[in-house]
C-alpha cells in the first residue's frame, strides 16, 4: 500500500470544520467501539486498529516500557508579495509516521514516509533496538480518547484557492502605501496549514487532532532625508479564513507604520547597569527564552538548569505568577492533545513567587512522579517530543504601567525585540531591542533602537520588583526552536519593572 501525495490533497475535502465527514467506505474495527470521528481518521491514513496493535507489538518486541504510533498529515500553503505584485507561492504535503520506543528515559525512534505494513513494521523494528530483552506483548484493549477543541474553525484552508488568498495580500501593501507617503516597499505575505494527527500508544489510547494554522503580515520599509528604516507586523492563529477580515489587514498595517516611524527619531541610550521597563506583550520573548526554557524538565531532570532544586522555593516576588497554557482559543500555542497524545492544560509554573511545577513531557512526569503537563511536542512525524512551550505568559500584577514608569529615575523602556541567545543551564541571556524608549525622571522621553540588554533570566526574574494590570498576548509569528526542532508558540507579559540589567548603548 503506497501513497502518492496527490490523492492526499484530494482527500483534505472530506474533512468538515473541527471534524471529519464519515467516508462511505470503513474499515474493520474488530467490533472496538470507537466513534465516527476517530474512524475517520483512520480511513483518512488507511489504517485499522489490528494494524496500529501489530505495529505497536512490533515496537515492543524487544522489551522497551513504552511505544507510541504518530501519523500526520499537513498540507501547508503560501502567497507572497513584493513591489506590489504576487511573485512567490508554494505548496508541501507532507505525509508519514513516527514510531517512538522507550526504554527507561531512552528513546528508540524511527519514522516512515510510507504507511504500508511493511514499511511500518520494519520502522518499528528499527525503533525496538533501543532494548535487548525480546518479549510477547499482548494488545492492549483500544480506549479512544476525545480531543479538546480550542481551535473550531468555519471555513477550512483546504477550501480556499489562491484568488480568494491574494486580495488580502494586496489590501496590506495598498493600506500601507496610503498610510505615509515615507512608504518605499511593502513585503507581505499570508501563509496557512492544515495538520491531521492520528495518535495511538501500547497502553491502548488512541486520538486524533485536526489543526488549522494561518499567518499573515508585512516587512514595511520607509525612507526620511536619506534615512532608511524598516520594521515588521504579523499575526498567527489556529483558525479558518474566516478570521480574514480587513480590520485584521488595517491593524497590521497601522502597527507597521507605527513601528517603522518611531525608528527615525531614536537614539541610543547611557550604556550601562540600569532599571529596565518591560512593555506588554511582545517583551514575553525574554520571560520564553530566558526563564521559560529553564522550566523545562528535561533540562531539570539533567540537572543542567539553574532551577533544578528549586522546585517549591521562591524564585520571585509574591505577586508573580507564569503560566503555560495550551487551552486557549485559537492561540497559535494551543493544542488539543499534545504529541504524546495527553491531554492539554493550563499550567502554573510560578504561583506566587513560588517555582510551583516543570514543562512535562511523558520521560521526565513518570522520573518526577507526577502527571504529564501536555508539553510533548515536536515539530513533525520526522522526530521525537520533548518537552516544549506553548503560550508561556505572566499574570497581572497589582500595579499600573504609569505607576512603574514613575518610579525611574533613568532607564529605558523596551517592548519591540527581534532576537536574542541565551544559555539554557545558567539562564544567562543577550537580546536586541529594536525599538523602545529612554526613561527620565519618571517620563518617556527619547525613542531609542538598536540596542542590546544583557543579564541572567533566573535574577532578572527576581529582580521583577513591580508588574502591572495591562497583560497582552502577542499574537505574533513567533517559532521555538529547540534541538533542531521547530514548534509554534506564543508569549505575553504586563509591563514589569527589573531593577537592573545591562543596557548597551553610548558611552557615558
């Protein structure tokens, strides 16, 4: 049984928004009672549950714990814009499974672009080497878990061609242009994917996921007396086209505007140690980078993160509290099921200054006695889960934004980064700022860009002295990486006061 990808883009149509259309054809269950949905999707990979048992069997033969089948199915599409003209477009379909086997905290793994038995025993074979003790292993009765649905759409990309696709890329460059005559050049783009996951393991669980995708947004490039700048506005949600609207196309050209003019006039600030004001939203990036990745248990299980004894201490003040989340609607971060197939939940990471629980992925919940968090994720059939970020955020705190920025004599106010590296184990960070502004005196006064701030995220977290009651989430593109491995995620923060970090700027 070999499939040509072709009959799988074809196949897209019989899904309904959330859900799948029952096919007139099914296949033999064995008389498991399993439900419409799930039946589907194993149609749509043309597989049954004896075939899913006598692969896991196959995976376990050698004597590993555990054993997980993960099929996927993603079509992925983009439309792209430069010097007013649609000049790039593409479309992948990408299609196999992944066969994990685990032995202790050991991992065998093996993964095939082809489903037919053959293929996917010998893959299960390949993955069964990571043990050395051969055992029968008896099926387990299938138990069908259903999915949350943080993500329900009404219209499915699968059902929208690229005529319907480039308006919206053409109403971005044209807002842009007629926003400020400073305008030179508009990159815009809109890029959506469809994902079908079909998940089963040797404990018996099977379920599935549909995830829909979409991100549009625009390089805007402007010039002033010589002077080039340029700055960048997108947004990214698990939903259907009907989210395009052009109210989303005016807040992405507004947000450019306003992002790219504020670049003409700004300096550098005193280099430094300083207070430094972080903006709501997008300034999330460093509360991912370099604290949210010291939380993640893989790392704490190794020993190799700052915080690995100190689980149930205080790392923070008492009004701080970080969460990843999974659960909310339509976040790029969210899933229904992670790539584990666990279920999905809200978690409290710091609660009250308190170091309250690690990322979770299956390995390091059972070293740590305690149920996975939904954290297992990875980016494609191609490779294993670890534990990864979702929408990792910062609750209000009991202040307001003017109320910090009053308490500056001298700092900087930042909320616009593009990069930035951090060190896993110490926490120790460096991130550029492209935009934000000098604090003088309790007041914003000069917008500065191009500039670095340099600490360690374990006592920057510490060192959160006030946060306010203005939480955002930013709805940006934003993409994790992590061994090689590339998932979606989102961030958000109020604006915080740290009491001291280093700024790089002018000398003073």
């Amino acid at each position: 049984m070999k499939f040509d990808r072709r009959d799988f883009i074809k196949t897209s149509g019989m899904f309904a928004a959330g859900s799948m259309v029952l096919p007139t054809l099914m296949q033999s269950c064995q008389n498991v009672q399993i439900s419409t949905n799930v039946k589907s999707y194993l149609d749509h990979f043309e597989v049954s549950t004896e075939m899913l048992q006598k692969v896991i069997a196959a995976a376990m033969s050698k004597g590993g714990n555990y054993a997980d089948l993960y099929f996927e199915h993603k079509i992925t599409n983009q439309v792209s814009l430069e010097d007013g003209k649609v000049n790039r477009a593409f479309s992948n379909v990408d299609f196999g499974v992944g066969i994990r086997v685990l032995k202790g905290d050991q991992t065998g793994f093996a993964y095939s672009e082809n489903i037919s038995m053959e293929d996917m025993l010998n893959a299960a074979k390949m993955a069964a080497n990571i043990a050395d003790q051969p055992q029968e292993f008896g099926a387990q009765s299938v138990s069908e878990k259903v999915p949350a649905d943080f993500y329900r759409i009404s219209q499915k990309w699968t059902d929208v061609g690229i005529k319907d696709k480039v308006p919206f890329v053409q109403k971005i460059n044209d807002k842009v242009f007629s926003l400020d005559e400073k305008v030179i050049k508009v990159n815009a783009f809109l890029g959506d994917s469809t994902s079908y996951v079909l998940f089963y393991n040797s404990e018996g669980r099977l379920t599935y996921d549909y995830r829909p995708m979409m991100r549009i947004g625009a390089v805007c490039v402007m010039q002033k007396d010589g002077q080039i700048e340029n700055a960048y506005s997108a947004r990214s949600f698990r939903s259907g086209f009907e989210i395009m609207t052009d109210e989303l196309v005016n807040e992405i050209a507004n947000e450019a505007i306003e992002k790219t003019n504020i670049l003409f006039e700004a300096g550098k600030p005193k280099a430094g140690e300083m207070q430094v004001v972080l903006g709501a939203g997008g300034s999330g990036i460093l509360l991912h980078e370099a604290i949210g990745h010291t939380f993640e248990a893989d790392f704490n299980r190794k020993g190799t993160s700052i915080f690995s004894d100190k689980l149930g201490k205080k790392v923070a003040e008492n009004f701080i509290n970080i969460i990843d989340d999974g659960t909310l609607p339509h976040d790029r971060g969210a899933i229904n099921i992670d790539d584990e197939g666990n279920d999905v939940q809200k978690t409290y990471l710091v609660k009250d200054g308190i170091l309250n629980s690690y990322i979770h992925d299956r390995i390091s919940a059972e070293y740590y006695g305690v149920e996975p968090t939904g954290n297992g994720r990875r980016e494609s059939f191609r490779n294993i889960p670890l534990p990864r970020m979702r929408s990792t955020y910062m609750e209000n705190g009991p202040h307001t934004k003017d109320d910090i920025i009053s308490q500056v004599k001298y700092g900087v106010f930042v909320d616009n980064f593009s990069n930035g590296e951090v060190k896993i184990g110490a926490g120790d960070f460096t991130f550029f700022v492209k935009s934000g502004y000098i604090i003088e005196n309790g007041k914003l006064t000069q917008p500065i860009k191009d500039i670095n701030i340099v600490g360690n995220g374990p006592q920057a977290l510490a060192d959160i002295t006030m946060a306010a009651n203005d939480y955002k989430n930013d709805s940006g593109t934003w993409t994790c990486g992590k061994d090689g491995q590339s998932v979606p995620v989102t961030l958000g923060l109020p604006t915080v006061l740290v009491k001291k970090l280093t700024v790089g700027g002018t000398n003073a």
